[in-house]
C-alpha cells in the first residue's frame, strides 16, 4: 500500500535564522523546523518522547538536539534518542524551493487533520 503524502507550504527559507528553530502547527501537530549552520533544513516532531518537552527550545549541537526539559539527546535526521535513552519522534521531508526560496513539507495524508 502506497502512503498518499500532502506537500504543505510553511513560508520562506529567510524566516528561519541559521541556528534557530520555528514552530509549524498542521492542525493538532506542531513541527519544529531547525535551520542548521550551511542553511540545511531539518523537520521534526516538536515533542521529546520522554516528557513531551518542547525540542524547538532545545539547544542543537551538530545534527542533534538536546531536549530543555531532561537534557535528551534526539537525532534531526531520524528522531531517534541517543543511547542511555530509548524512544523516537516522527521527521519530516523539508523541500526548498531554488528559485523563490519556498519552503514545503510533506506528510503523511492522515497527518493533515483539519483545525
């Protein structure tokens, strides 16, 4: 069975400043985009799996962010958490656009409930 994928527009590649995050909430989900050092865009579920602390207020080290609430490590390219700590959160495929710098993420259909 092929998962149907909605491409969501989510502004502009200059609305995220590079080391930074910015929230995007597609009905009851809330995505945190971070825009790593070079400009590369990661997508991913704006919840820790271990007390649901907010990552997009976590501080990034390399292509890891480290939870505000219990110092978790989690992965921004497979959302997993880094040894002694178990669990995982959803990523998401980030597209931007060459010529008009637009941003675009896709999900999952069943993802996109309307609000």
């Amino acid at each position: 069975m092929t998962m149907t994928m909605k491409r969501i527009h989510i502004g502009n590649v200059g609305d995220i400043a590079e080391k930074r995050a910015r929230v995007v909430r597609i009905g009851e989900l809330e995505i945190a985009i971070f825009k790593m050092t070079g400009g590369e865009l990661k997508a991913i579920e704006n919840r820790c799996p271990h007390k649901g602390g907010k990552l997009s207020e976590g501080i990034v080290c390399d292509h890891h962010v480290f939870c505000p609430l219990h110092d978790w490590k989690i992965s921004l390219r497979d959302g997993l958490a880094q040894a002694p700590d178990e669990g995982c959160v959803t990523t998401f495929p980030i597209e931007i656009d060459a010529a008009s710098g637009e941003l675009w993420l896709s999900l999952p259909e069943e993802s996109t409930i309307a609000s």
